[in-house]
C-alpha cells in the first residue's frame, strides 16, 4: 500500500484511492444531503466515491461529480467511482441491466468499480427488500459464479473498469477463485470492519490472495435504526481510541482510519458534516507506532453493527461462518 500517493494497486493493474467517501445516507443523513456533501468531499481532496444501487443517491452524488468536473476541480479519471449490484439483481441476466441503471442515473459512461453488494440473491422485482403476504422476505436461489461472469462481461464491455464483492466469507471468495475458467479475479472484498470487528483472519486471507479488503462501518456505524442494534457498544466512545487519540493530538476517528491505513486496508469515511470531512483528510498526517497498533488490535470483540439480517436463514448468508 503505497501511502505516500494514497492508492494502492489492484490485482487488475488499476489503482484504487486508499481512503474513500461513504455516501450510504441513513435516517439522519438523507440522500438530499449527498450531491452537497460529495461535492464537500471532491474540494476537501477524496478522489474514491463510494455508493450503490440500494442507496438511491446516484443521481445526487453523479450530479455532485459531474459539476466538480465541469468546474475543473477533477477530470473523470482523477475520480475513482464504485457502485454495487442490489440482491435483486443478482440472476446472470439482470447484472448488465442493473449497471446500465446505475451508469444513466450517474450520467456517467463507466464506473471505476462494481461490485456485488451482498451475496444472498432475494426475489427480482421492483421491491429492494421483497416479502410475501405475511412480510416474510422472499428469497431467490442464483449461482455466485454465473454472477460473477456476467461481471465479467460487464468489464469487457468496457462499462467497469474493476470488479468485485462485498460481504463475501471466505468460502464464497474462494468458490468465485476456483472457479473453472475465471477471467477476472475479485479486485477486492469490501466488509464491515472497524477496531472492535478486526477481520484479522479475513484480511490475512485476503491479501494471500491479493485481494483488497476495503472496510465500511470503520467508524462504527451511524446507528440507523433500520439496520443497527440500538444496545451496540459507540466506537467512538471507546476510552482506549480516546487515549489515543489525545496522544496523537487527533480525533478518535482519524485513530480508527489511520488504523485500517496501517493495516493495509482501504478505508471508507462517511460524514455530511463539512468539518469532518476535511478532518478525515488528515489521516495522512500522523503515524500510529507499532505498540498503539497493537493496543487497537486488541480491542476486537467480534461486534458486528451490520448483521444484514434479511439473509439471515439464506443458504448464501454470509455471516454464520468464522469468516
């Protein structure tokens, strides 16, 4: 991981920016805010944006883009741009519609990485979070490999630059590795990961197969209701992290980010708040010494924010295994 130009090369020859703009918009942050907070982020220096399908802010955060690149702030290629595949699009057939669908909300010719958002496949349709009459969720049965060559064919088709997953276990990244006749391998796997859910064995596995492990949630979470478990212990309101952070003359978070950096994990930092978000820039600025990594380690407790409970009972659930 090369810090110093804050990038990191991919088992494709591409370079993806080591720390990212979230734009997932919970609740309290609602996609209205992500077209001023992207543009907030573009002048602040992020050059890696990350959104998806099911966030419904494309059309936002690829206006946001496209004005900073009228303005001349950035050309396309100074912006690397990642979007997901939603679960209901997961059949070999609706892959390229799904992208096309991203690509037109964006206004943009490519993406500079798609990836599949989750790996257990839910019914097709116009519903994101299908369920039948009794509110049960409605699953859908799709092979991962066929998924993944129709990713394959989106990357030919000169549509994504990259390609990739996220949520994936082990065991399903090593079913897409081993796959017969695999043209791209995953350029990365992008999880939950924060100081109290480490990923250590999944990161080790990871980059033994020169795979990019890029962490969500590396703040904790913003503890939407929809998704979060409301008794979860706050990250940032760890005494170790604020130790820590008083040390260094930082903020807790900027100690959490600068963690993953060290680790050789590309980071995700999500904020609307315009003080932040130039703050978050300063995770270049400072080195953690190897004994304060070592306390960070210590602090994982297996706590995962995002159980994503929908899959929860789904034969490609991901989470029921160690990693």
């Amino acid at each position: 991981m090369d810090l110093k130009h804050q990038r990191v090369k991919l088992s494709d020859g591409h370079f993806i920016p080591v720390l990212g703009f979230g734009t997932y918009a919970s609740a309290e942050a609602p996609m209205v805010k992500a077209e001023e907070a992207t543009k907030l982020a573009i002048d602040a220096g992020f050059r890696h944006i990350d959104s998806a399908y099911i966030y419904d802010n494309e059309e936002e955060v690829g206006r946001a883009i496209r004005s900073k690149i009228s303005d001349g702030i950035v050309k396309r290629e100074d912006i690397f741009y990642t979007s997901k595949l939603w679960v209901t699009f997961l059949r070999p057939e609706l892959v390229r519609p799904a992208l096309e669908k991203s690509l037109k909300k964006l206004q943009l010719d490519y993406v500079d990485l798609y990836i599949i958002h989750f790996p257990a496949a839910l019914k097709p349709g116009e519903e994101m979070l299908p369920t039948d009459e009794d509110g049960k969720i409605v699953f859908d049965t799709v092979n991962l490999c066929a998924t993944w060559e129709a990713l394959e064919k989106c990357k030919d088709a000169g549509l994504v630059t990259s390609i990739g997953v996220s949520n994936f276990n082990r065991r399903q990244l090593e079913m897409i590795l081993n796959k017969p006749g695999l043209k791209y391998k995953p350029v990365c796997n992008q999880v939950e990961c924060h100081p109290y859910l480490n990923q250590s064995k999944l990161l080790d596995f990871c980059k033994s197969k020169d795979i990019v492990l890029v962490a969500y949630s590396a703040l904790g979470s913003t503890r939407d209701k929809r998704w979060v478990d409301q008794s979860s212990p706050v990250l940032l309101d760890d005494p170790v992290l604020g130790a820590l952070a008083k040390k260094h003359k930082r903020t807790p978070a900027l100690i959490a980010l600068r963690y993953q950096l060290q680790r050789g994990v590309v980071v995700l930092a999500k904020s609307c708040n315009e003080k932040r978000i130039k703050e978050n820039m300063q995770v270049f600025e400072f080195q953690l010494a190897s004994e304060d990594m070592k306390v960070l380690d210590g602090l994982n407790r297996n706590v995962r924010y995002f159980t994503l409970a929908f899959g929860i009972g789904h034969p490609d659930y991901p989470f029921s295994e160690e990693y």
